[in-house]
C-alpha cells in the first residue's frame, strides 16, 4: 500500500527542478516557487507529513527543512528515500513524473524506502549542499566542520592518514549508503564500489591507470575519477601511494593502520591491486560505521567481526568511546 493512503493528515510531495521548487498535495495540484531558498518555506505551515527524494539536487531543500522543523515543529514529519532510478533518467524527469513515482515507494527504514529525516540525515545533506555551492574550488572550512559531524567521520578520524577535504568529498558523493542497496546480495557496498570506481567492469585497469598518471587518467576516466580519487585519498591521503607506504616504517604495526598493512602484503602482488583491495575494505569499514551511527538502539558494526586483528578491534572500540564523548 501507499504510504500517501493514510487518512487525516495533510502531505504534501517537495522537489527541487531547475533551480524552482515544486510541492504537490494530496489532490496532486502542483504548486511552482521560484528563489525559493531566500523564502522562509511558509507554505510547509501546518503539514503533518512532507516527503522528499534524498538527491543532491534537494540536499539544500534538506537540511532548511530540517531546520525549520526543529525551530516552528512545522512540518510534523519529513520523509526521505531514493528514487531507485539513474542519474540520466533523472535529470531528464520531470517533477510531475518524479511526484507519480513516490507513490510506488514503501516504507523501508533500513534500505532505500522512506525513513524519517534525522540530525544524521542534516549532517549529510548539509554538507553536500555546501560542497555543491563551492564545487571547483578548494574544501570550506565550512565543508570540513560537517564533515566532522557526519555519522561517517569516526571511521574516517580512525585512519592515520586520512585526508579531511578528500572525506568531505567522498561522503558528499556518497549522500546516503541506503540508496545503494543491492537486494540480490543483501549489502549496501557493492554497488557503492561500482559508482566510486572501484568496483565492476575494467576496474583494475581503472586504479592501475589512476596510480600511474592522474592527468591522464582524469581525462580518460571523467565520470569515475573523482570519487576514486575521492575513495583512496580519504584513507591514504594525498601524495605518491607507494611513497607514502614506504615512509611508514614500524608506525605500521600499529592497530590503526589495518589498512596499510593490506597494501603492504603479498609484495610480489602488482600495487595497483593491493590499493583496490585496501580501498575496498575501507568503503566496507566506512558504510558499516555510518550505518551504525544512523541505526539506534543496535549495534550493526561489530568490530571483532570486521577485523583480522584483535588488536585492531581493540583500538577501534576506545577510539569510538573517545570520539562519541567529544561528540
């Protein structure tokens, strides 16, 4: 069933088109407001429920909405989920179309359906607003103070040489695990993998070209090179890779560098491959950790099951202890 069949409440349908934003009701008249971001979103007064596509598109929408909700109560209740289609079939959707396809979308806090907006949803799409309204240009101090709230960072801080701006970007690029769901295997990061780069067809080639010759490989790989270079500079940092290893010495024994020690392992293994699956365990440690944080009241990141070390477990369970204190 529909999750707009419910009785006595008054919803309303948002999306961002164009630059103008769009809101239906339940007798789907479509309403059209432009400079909508200099507005105080008065039209949101007195509606229960108001339910929004997670696209970076809407992230400003987000988190005003999220804001505003938390100032005047008013909308009740804000929903968000994926549109479960492409970004070329998107940008070619209008919002008419987009509002008849939210109908065929359940319920699903744990996937990619419709879950309640929470202050993690804010941090994401906050930061993901600001990194698109300074797109091109250096990381805002801005940027990197939300980084630092996203459910995500831990995981981030945890690596030795994490690189901030590159997090910021990287988690910007991701908006929401959820929406990556795959049903056939059950997990959230094989499709992730796919979309950063480093995961399906030619991606050894891919990584193996990105490591030799950024210029080159920026131009070969346009659609991909950002969000991989995103996913290995988050963890690894910037600089040369393999400098960058052989400048560790004995700091690599230590519980914090699991990730480093997978890259150093089988020498004899072309390095290439030995950043792809370092990369890829870090994609399954950051999805697992935001997941965890985004999930009250369970515990879906078990690090003794996660890491080959005890001692790694070890340290990541003080190291969170320590972070949420800050926090």
């Amino acid at each position: 069933m529909s999750v707009f069949h419910a009785t006595g409440t008054r919803d309303l349908k948002v999306h961002v088109h164009g630059g103008k934003l769009y809101y239906s009701d339940e007798q789907s008249l479509i309403n059209e407001v432009d400079a909508w971001e200099s507005l105080s979103l008065d039209f949101l007064e007195g509606v229960d429920r108001v339910f929004v596509f997670g696209l970076p598109v809407n992230a400003r929408l987000l988190a005003t909405m999220w804001e505003r909700q938390r100032s005047t109560g008013s909308p009740r209740l804000v929903y968000v989920a994926s549109p479960g289609i492409s970004e070329k079939k998107l940008q070619r959707c209008l919002p008419p179309l987009l509002f008849r396809h939210m109908d065929a979308i359940e319920y699903g806090a744990g996937g990619p359906g419709w879950h309640r907006l929470t202050l993690h949803d804010r941090a994401s799409y906050a930061l993901v607003a600001e990194m698109a309204d300074n797109a091109g240009q250096e990381c805002s101090e801005k940027a990197l103070a939300l980084a630092a709230t996203h459910p995500a960072y831990p995981a981030v801080r945890f690596i030795p040489t994490h690189d901030d701006a590159a997090a910021a970007r990287l988690l910007a690029c991701v908006v929401d695990p959820r929406w990556f769901y795959d049903p056939a295997s059950g997990k959230f990061v094989t499709k992730l993998k796919e979309y950063l780069g480093v995961g399906g067809g030619d991606t050894n080639l891919r990584m193996q070209h990105y490591l030799e010759d950024h210029v080159a490989a920026a131009k070969m790989y346009r659609h991909y090179y950002p969000r991989l270079h995103a996913a290995v500079t988050a963890w690894l940092g910037v600089g040369q890779p393999l400098r960058k290893l052989g400048l560790l010495g004995t700091a690599v024994e230590r519980p914090e560098y699991f990730l480093h020690r997978l890259a150093l392992q089988h020498a004899e293994a072309p390095f290439h491959l030995r950043i792809l699956r370092a990369t890829r365990v870090f994609l399954c440690f950051l999805v697992d950790v935001w997941l965890d944080n985004i999930t009250p009241h369970r515990e879906l990141f078990v690090p003794e099951y996660f890491f080959a070390e005890p001692a790694a477990a070890t340290a990541w369970r003080k190291f969170a202890a320590v972070f949420r204190g800050q926090g």
